[in-house]
C-alpha cells in the first residue's frame, strides 16, 4: 500500500524538456502535461561553430535542466526538439538547418538517445508551434487545426483526428507553398505564386517600399495635401526622412495611424493569405485556423481581411464554421511543443 | 451444430444496395462486399415528375433488387444513396438535387429507412466515387487518397486515415473549389480562379471554341499551308464545316492526330490541374490522386501535363510519393460507391 501510494505522485508529476533550435538561440524548457513551462533555459550558437561544439552544449543544457527538474521533484518523459529546417520525423533525421552550418543529414535523434538516456523526439519548428496550440493554446479541442507560422516564410502544420498530420512520406503541411497565382512570382520552391512570396516578410517589406517610393516620387511635384488626411506620408517619413527600418511591425503601426499605404498593402496581403485558406476551408472544413509569427501580431490589419475573404471565397457551411485567431503562445510556442511531441503517444503519421 | 452451419454462410453472403441518383437517370445494383456488382437495375425520371412520385419508384426499385437478392440467397445489410447535390451526411438529408426538383430539404434517410426496413446511409456523388476508388478500385490502400471526378463541374472525395472525410460541418473535400488564380474568371461559387473554371466541361468547350474562330479568322486570309502538319485546320473543319458538336472527346480524338489547338488547350488544362494538385499534394501529401469522369478519359492528354507540373511545383518527397492514376470505376462508380458507405462501419467524418 505504502509503495503504491509513493508511486503515485511521481509519476504524476512527469515533465518533458523540449528544445527550440533557432537560427542563432537555442532554448529549452521543462514543460508539464498541461503546457505550463517549469524551467527555462537558453544558449547561444555562433556561425563557425561546427555540429560537435552545439550538440556538446545541447546535451550538457539538457542533462543541467533534467538535473534541476529531478530536484523539483519532477520526472522526465522525454525530450522532445523542433527544428528549423526539414526533418525525417520517423527516424529522428534533421536534413538541414539553414543557419547552422554541418548539420547535414543528422540523426539527431539517435545521437541524443545514446547520450541522454531519454526517449527523443524531433519534429520540424512549424509542426511543433502547431502542438503546441493544439494541445494547449489557442486550438484547443478544434479538429481538423490549420496552424500557420508568418514569418521569413510561412510554416505550416495540420491537426487531423486529433494527432498532427505528417502524411506517409512525412512531407504533408507545407502550407506556404499552396500557389494562388499560377503565373505569380517565381517562389524559392521551383513554383509560382506560392501564397509565401506574397505574404512572407521579404514580398511584404520590398513592396512596400516600391510602394513607397512611389508615392514619394509622385508626391513631390505636388502641393501640399489638404488638412485631415492624417496618416498620409506618415510611413515615407519614418522611412525616408527618419531612416527607421521598414519592418511589418512599423507597417502595421502607420496602418494603425492611416498611413495610406501601408493600410493597403496590409489588405492585400491579408486577401491573399485568405485566398489560399479559403482553399483549405473548402478541402479539409477544419474548426480553427491559429496564425502566428511577427506578421500576425498585426491584429485586426491582417485578420479582417482573411476573415472577409474567407467569407467570400470559401462555401458558406465551412466558412461559418472555422474561427480564425491569434496563436496563444509567443516565443515559448517552440519549446511547449517539442515537450508536447513527448505527450503524444506515438509519434506517427 | 446444424444451426451454427445454417447460418455462418448467410452472415457470409450479405452484400448491400447502392443507388446513383443522376439528373434523368437512377442506377441500382446489389453489391458484394468485395465490389462486385451481382445484380444491377435502372429506371429513368422525369423533369415534370414531383418528388413523391420518384420516391414512390425508388423504393419499388429496392425492393425488387432486395428481394432478387434474397432469391439468388444474399442478405441485404442496407442501402447506400450517392446523391448528386449538397448532402447532410450526419442526418442523411438531401439540401436539393440542381436537376430534379422539389427534393428541397428532404430527409432521405428517414423516409426510405421508414418505407424499406434496412439502414441507409447518404452521401454526395464525389464522395461515393471515391470510396468506390479507395475500396475496391484504382486507389485501394492508399491514404491519403484524393479523387476529382472531372464533368461539367469538379467533385472531389477525400479519404483520411482508411475513411472518407467529410470535416465536422461535413463539408470537405469540395476540392473543385481551390482557386489557382486570385483574379480569375469569377465561378458559380462566388470565388474567382477556381480550379473547375478552368478545367469543368464549360470552360473547355468555350473557350476550344473561341480558339477555333480566332484560328480560322486569322488562317482564312493566309496561303494553305506547307505539307507535313498533318493536324493543322483538323478540328476546325471537323466542328465549323462537318458541324460536329464540340466536346471534350472530340478534342481530345483532334490532340492525338494532331490539331494543334486541341493539343495546346489539353496541356493549359493539365497544367491547371496540376497546379491545383501541387498545392493539394503540398499539404496532405496524399499516395495516390485517381481521376475519373469524362474529362479524364483523355488519357495522356491530360495525365501528362498534370504529373509533369506536379513534379515541377510540388516539393520533391511529396511529388515523388504520390501516384496519379485513372479511375478503375466507369458507370457503375456511384453504385458501388454508394453500396460501400454500409461496408464502412459508421458514417462519421
């Protein structure tokens, strides 16, 4: 009876620790079952540091946060990591990373297994901020789950029957490269007019400052404009005459104060990522899509239109019956759901 | 012993009834469990006829196929309906048929469960020709598997994890309605640019014939041309001096001899499709996509130019995993389909 009961609590109380690799910032966490982050932790990598150095340090982070979770009483399940590059889910394989240079076909999963003694999983940044809202944010219980991250580019995952949705070769929820535009620009992938070359921050910042300058040029020659149209040569200023840099961030604020421009190409870009999503309205009539990333911190600039055009476009049943909302997590969406990799089971398709 | 040896062929030999509602045309047949059609029947309806007095022949129809069955010793499991309109799935009521009237909000599944004693399950037509295709036809074990059904529109069926996957609104896989081309030609859906304004029967013939007229208006004025391009003019004469009706097959006859106006419209088309797919592939990457209706008997004409823009859009492990192949079912499709919804155990999504 005794021994029971000593069980008991300790098994209830196992945590996992997952691991956000980013580009220059490696962070990691003690997660419980139900999302909330125990311990934190973070470390640095730098460019000409080879895999050797950052894998040395990554064990050692993951043993120091294993230790200190052991003291607080806590187990650990497993580790889970996402990674910003594409990854063989089943096997634990990273391909790439692109800013980490000799990661080349690593099995990542195999090596930490050997040296941690833990059960490990791996999965790729977008797959993994999908979990996490999933599991614990803001796609809670919505089945099918459209998760979007908007950044550089447009990461995708799919929640289907409640697990996330891989495919059989592992390669399913690049969401970013859907084309809306058959003869749109040529995007990184090989394809044209994938909904990323109009939404991603690179498209978003170099049209916009073509906009700008535009308007700046054709500006000049005229008079000054009549009192009460506020926003108007807000941005160009800022830009032009302040030197701030142009980032969506500073966009939305112009748009926010009615800068012209800005609030339209925030539209635009809105109506075409609603574009593409009333497409997977139409194919998968999922519950909720969760955007997340710095574009999507615009608010109602970018969600207005997306919801608009998906009342248009998409058909009205599946229309009214997916919500669109901002991801619940911010900078530990990450490493809450490579822990949340632990917590599924089975890591299948 | 007698008893249990009595009855173990029966449970055996149980097959179910499927029924093709089309627009002047209801189909039947009795279904083995391994998609065979043992026993097939069919009655026409006409366009003044109301819905009761259709019903009314319906079940008579069912009956006599029930009752056939139990002669040539098959127990009868239920009756599956492929129905061509927008379906309740879950409540099994049909929202209207566009070429049958006064079908507006009718509970099918209620009434006929009520008139014949035997469950009944409903789906919409796309729907019941991809089960067809996954159980028993040209994309049996793959999953996921995409069907398109290309006519005058474009169906789309979708199977997810080993069943059909209607979405919780039961309102997925509408897969003719991905738009390819943000500022298209405006569809019936109230969307532009998609992918059935394209590639549907409609489309096609317009604008085949719109290239014909403008090939002819610019040819008339210009010498014969030089020996050796055998097709040149062929579908030109064939439709403006033979006066044969412009269709799909006609052009696809003109593309294989060599017309190259046919030849160039089959290629966009493909493209087209391919497109589509590419971002369909993309984000479910799906094992097999299986084409069938009339416009996909063209054969290579359009499995061409689709496998080829897959493999050119879609990301390489996803385009290398999938295969595109011609549905196995011709005319009995629906019937086999519909009959399949009883094998599915439960009809949820």
């Amino acid at each position: 009876m005794k021994q029971s009961s000593d069980h008991k609590p300790l098994r209830a109380r196992t945590a996992a620790i997952g691991v956000d690799i980013g580009g220059t910032n490696i962070k990691l966490g003690l997660v419980a079952p139900d999302g909330r982050v125990l311990l934190r932790g973070s470390f640095q990598t730098r460019a000409d540091e080879g895999r050797a150095g950052v894998l040395g340090r990554l064990v050692e982070n993951i043993l120091a946060v294993s230790s200190a979770a052991r003291q607080k009483g806590w187990g650990v399940k497993g580790v889970g990591i996402g990674a910003p590059g594409p990854v063989d889910v089943r096997r634990g394989w990273v391909y790439f990373f692109p800013n980490l240079p000799g990661w080349k076909n690593t099995p990542l999963k195999a090596i930490l297994e050997r040296r941690l003694r833990l059960p490990v999983a791996v999965d790729n940044d977008a797959n993994v901020m999908a979990l996490a809202e999933f599991r614990f944010g803001a796609g809670r219980g919505a089945d099918p789950m459209v998760a979007l991250t908007l950044g550089t580019g447009i990461g995708g995952g799919l929640v289907i029957g409640g697990r996330l949705f891989h495919g059989p070769a592992y390669s399913a929820a690049e969401l970013g490269h859907i084309s809306i535009q058959e003869d749109g620009p040529l995007c990184g992938c090989g394809s044209r007019g994938c909904v990323e070359t109009y939404v991603g921050n690179g498209y978003f910042v170099r049209e916009l400052k073509k906009r700008l300058k535009a308007a700046s040029a054709a500006g000049r020659g005229r008079t000054r404009r009549r009192f009460g149209d506020g926003g108007h040569g807000l941005l160009e200023g800022w830009v032009f005459r302040e030197k701030r840099e142009l980032t969506p961030k500073l966009a939305a604020l112009a748009a926010r104060k009615g800068d012209p421009v800005a609030s339209k190409l925030w539209e635009e870009t809105g109506e075409r990522l609603g574009t593409m999503l009333a497409g997977l309205v139409n194919a998968l009539n999922p519950q909720k899509i969760v955007l997340g990333g710095g574009v999507a911190q615009s608010g109602s600039l970018l969600f207005g239109p997306v919801v608009r055009t998906i009342g248009k476009k998409a058909f009205p049943i599946a229309a009214r019956s997916v919500r669109v909302v901002p991801a619940a997590f911010g900078v530990d969406a990450g490493v809450v759901g490579a822990a949340a990799l632990l917590f599924e089971g089975r890591n299948k398709p």
